[in-house]
C-alpha cells in the first residue's frame, strides 16, 4: 500500500512511535500481562503513566509551580461551560476569531456577561483582531490561540490586565509559549497531543479564590478538586492519557516545543510558498495571520471542472484530509507536530504538476 499523507484537521496524525507503544501497551501494559484497555487506573503502573504525563507537560510547556496540571473528559467543548462556571462572576471580555470562539461565547453567556471586545466575524475571520481594549473591569479575558477551520494564529498574545484564558486546542505544543502569563490554558488532546478523548487544562492555583461566592460547583466541574485529586476523582481516560505520554515524549525527544517550532515553520513555510507562486489558489487570511498548523487555500476563481481534477489528484498521490471546512469552502491542510516535510512536499508536487 503507497504511503498516505494525512493532513486530517483531527483526530489528527501522531508519531509513528506512540502508535508501535501503543499497540503493544494494549497487548501487555507495563509486563502486568493486562492490557491497558482492561488495567485499573487505581494500579500504581498507572499512576505512574498518569505522574509522567504531568511531568512532560510541565517540563515542555515550562509550567510553573502553583499551576495545577489536570487531564479530564469532555474536549474543549466542556471547558466553554466549565470555566466561566468557576471564574464568571460579573462580566469577562472574549475575543472572538472563529467558531470555536463563538462557541465559547455562547457558553459564557449562560453565567453573565459577556463583552465582546474585538471580532473579526464580518470579514469570516479571516485576520486576528489587534485593535483592542481588555476592561480592567473584566473577571478573565479568554481567547482562541488558533483556528482550526480559518486557518488564522495569534502571533502575538496581549499584556493582560486581568486573568488571561486561552483555548490551545489545535496549536499546544506545537510553538513555545510563556505559560506563566496565562493564568489558564484548555485544549483538547486530538491535534498535537495524542487521540481525542482526553483534555488538558493548566490553572493557576490562586484562581481558585475568584470563584463566584455562593455558585454551586458541581464536583465533575470543579478545578479545584480535579487538582487536589490529581485527576483522578473520577475514572480517567486512561488510554488517549497513555497514547498522549508516549506522543510527547517524541515531542521532548525531537527539540520540544522549540524544535516543534523550526519543523512546523518550513512545513508551513514550503505551502504557504506553492501556494502564493500558483497561478490557481490563493490564500483565505491575511499574510500576517497565517496558521502554521492549519493551511486553507481555495481556487482563484470557482472552477468545479478544475476542483474534480485537483482532488484526483491528490487522491492519487495519497493525500487525505485537505477538504475545506463548508464553512470556507477550498481545502485545508493540517499540518500538526508528526506530519513530516515530506507528506507537505507530496502535497506540493501535487499543485505544481497540476499547475
């Protein structure tokens, strides 16, 4: 069978290694003779996975001390709900880039209220607001670090004059990042971590002394407790928190978030490339903008001949994954941690020779 190139916007590709660890994890886990898929999270074989995990999260993205390090259940999704549960006491300011975004907005708005400080929905997210305002007044600022279907990035992130929240779910781990000036960081696993059904969440202790006097908590949605428990209050994902272990340990050996960064750099630098010399695609977003995980491009003109032919193409050459979110429309190449230089270069290949 000839090679695929798997540019899924996820569940994503990961490194060859975590899936070989993983196979044999399910066949015997740890010389226990179980498999991971049956073992007790309660064993010590797997608390310790589950301290290793904590331990390469907090050493690649430099967590500090007084953060808590949870892994929980229910993606991203769950955390547009769960953090203005704990932290929206009055009013916070988001900044609203793509759907997700919006999502998280939408959520926000059941706990009270929310000022929308900057948008570029009008121009269908195409750039990253800079022209803003954080009220001092505001409980947090939450923003979206990275755009999955729109294929923009926060190149930069504001000097927050309140607590700074951020959803990283499709660029975490994939860049450096000053942790310490985000006082919350959320992304669910199935980009740059490892398999869905496991999210990471990095909170500031002293947080915990901001939640709404008198809100009820529900112990399923209660950082504090998820921390004090070290994750384990209730069943955890046991196995995307395995298979996410042996993906980052591939991140620590191949440079970190720094060596993420050169490789990511010339993965997105070579598309981005091909892209602006053809003579039929262009770019959705803003130069300045641009993601370096998520590349959307369409026809300069519509021309569904033209598509049928581009997308034959790349069926032939093993390329997967790139169609366009219906919301943009065109194509979108994902190109997380473990996507190799080469799959990109099959891809352009690919646009020249069709070209």
């Amino acid at each position: 069978m000839s090679k695929i190139h798997n540019f899924s916007a996820g569940p994503s590709i990961l490194a060859p290694v975590a899936f070989e660890k993983s196979i044999e994890a399910i066949r015997n886990f740890a010389g226990t003779g179980l498999s991971i898929l049956e073992i007790s999270h309660r064993t010590k074989e797997f608390e310790y996975v589950m301290e290793e995990t904590r331990q390469l999260v907090k050493s690649l993205l430099s967590v500090p001390d007084d953060y808590d390090i949870l892994f929980l259940q229910g993606g991203a999704s769950t955390q547009f709900f769960q953090v203005p549960h704990n932290f929206l006491r009055t009013s916070a300011a988001y900044l609203k880039t793509g759907v997700w975004a919006a999502g998280a907005i939408k959520e926000a708005k059941l706990y009270g209220e929310v000022n929308v400080i900057a948008s570029s929905e009008a121009d269908n997210y195409s750039y990253i607001p800079k022209d803003y305002t954080i009220p001092t007044t505001s409980d947090y600022f939450h923003c979206t670090s990275n755009n999955t279907i729109y294929g923009t990035q926060m190149q930069h992130f504001p000097d927050s004059p309140v607590p700074m929240f951020c959803d990283m779910s499709s660029d975490i781990f994939s860049r450096p990042v000053n942790t310490a000036s985000f006082d919350l960081i959320y992304a669910g696993a199935q980009k740059n971590m490892g398999p869905a059904g496991v999210t990471l969440v990095i909170v500031k202790k002293s947080l915990y002394e901001r939640r709404p006097e008198g809100r009820a908590i529900p112990s399923m949605l209660d950082y504090k407790l998820h921390g004090e428990k070290e994750s384990m209050y209730n069943t955890p994902p046991v196995f995307p928190i395995l298979v996410s272990k042996f993906n980052l340990e591939w991140v620590k050996e191949n440079g970190g978030c720094e060596g993420m960064q050169v490789r990511n750099e010339a993965k997105a630098g070579l598309l981005y490339d091909a892209i602006d010399k053809s003579p039929y695609f262009r770019g959705t977003v803003n130069k300045e903008d641009r993601s370096r995980m998520n590349v959307c491009f369409v026809f300069n003109e519509p021309t569904p001949d033209l598509e049928q032919k581009f997308n034959a193409a790349c069926k032939e050459a093993g390329i997967s994954g790139i169609k366009g979110h219906r919301s943009v429309g065109g194509y979108r190449a994902s190109l997380y941690n473990a996507l190799p230089l080469e799959s990109v270069q099959a891809l352009v290949n690919v646009m020249e020779t069709f070209a």
